[in-house]
C-alpha cells in the first residue's frame, strides 16, 4: 500500500479508515467492492452538499440541473428529448421536471417553429436571476471539495469516473 495521502498520514489513519467507520464495516469482499463503496459514499456526500445548497431556492437537484442545461442553450433553449440526453442522472419524466419549473416561472415552453409538434424549454430571466444567486454558493461547496482532493487528483479522479460510464453514453 503506497497511496496514503499526506493529510492521511498527519491524521495517523490510512485509506480505508472513513469508509470503515461510516458504514461500520471492517472488512470488505475485495479491494474492487471497497472502492466501490467508497464511490457510492462519496456521490451521496456531494448529493447532500448540493442538496443543502439548493433547498432554500426550492429547487431539486435534477430542477437545478435542467435549469443549468438551459442556460447553456439560451436564448434558443431545448427541446424535451435534447435536456433528457443531457442531464447528469437520467430522469424519466423530463416533462414534470419542466412543468414544476414552468409553474415556478423558472422555465417557458413554445412551439418549435420549424415543427409545431416540438415543445422548446427555455430559460427565464427568472431562472437566469437563480442560477446567478445560487451558483456562488455551489462555488463556495465546491472549494469544501477542492480542499480535499490535491489538483493533481482530480483529474485522475475524472479519468477513473469516466472510465466507469463512458461505454453508456
């Protein structure tokens, strides 16, 4: 074992020593199924930091996610099926998703017009004003987890993630 982080060693633990005591387990089957875990902790930890982040604004992560896919599409927005195949945890009802939006004023549907049957979502002022408001505060839990993984990790951090899911998209 040679991968102990410096702030690890200053700690006196090793890796593996937070995983056993968040889930109470001290073994595991295999080094596979610990890493596993320990990926499935992590994404629920950053889960619940952005969940805190976006309760107060009345939004749910996959709202707030739509809304971020619909900023990048302004002022042309997207049609139903282009934000389903862009969001980041696949919804099933893209449309609810929109609804509750559209209802907060966050959001505004119209036809295609170059195929009426299309409904394009677009972002509102409104929902430009929020993302503005919301997205220093997701700045500042973002730097919470840039405090915790060296720059030099992160990006075999991306590399190893995106070895687990690149053959799904």
């Amino acid at each position: 074992m040679c991968c102990n982080t410096d702030l690890d060693v200053i700690k006196g633990r090793s890796m593996g020593d937070a995983l056993k005591r968040r889930i109470k387990q001290q073994r595991f089957e295999s080094p596979l199924q610990e890493a596993m875990l320990n990926l499935l902790v992590a994404a629920a930890h950053v889960r619940e930091r952005t969940d805190r982040v976006l309760e107060p604004h009345g939004i749910t992560q996959p709202q707030y996610n739509v809304l971020r896919i619909l900023r990048g599409a302004h002022p042309q927005g997207y049609a139903r099926c282009d934000i389903a195949e862009r969001m980041i945890d696949r919804a099933p009802d893209v449309t609810r998703l929109l609804d509750r939006l559209e209802r907060q004023g966050l959001v505004a549907r119209d036809r295609s017009a170059a195929d009426r049957r299309l409904s394009i979502a677009v972002i509102t002022a409104k929902g430009l004003t929020l993302l503005d408001t919301i997205d220093p505060v997701l700045r500042q839990s973002q730097a919470y987890l840039a405090d915790r993984i060296h720059a030099r990790d992160r990006v075999e951090l991306s590399r190893i993630c995106e070895g687990i899911y690149d053959d799904q998209i």
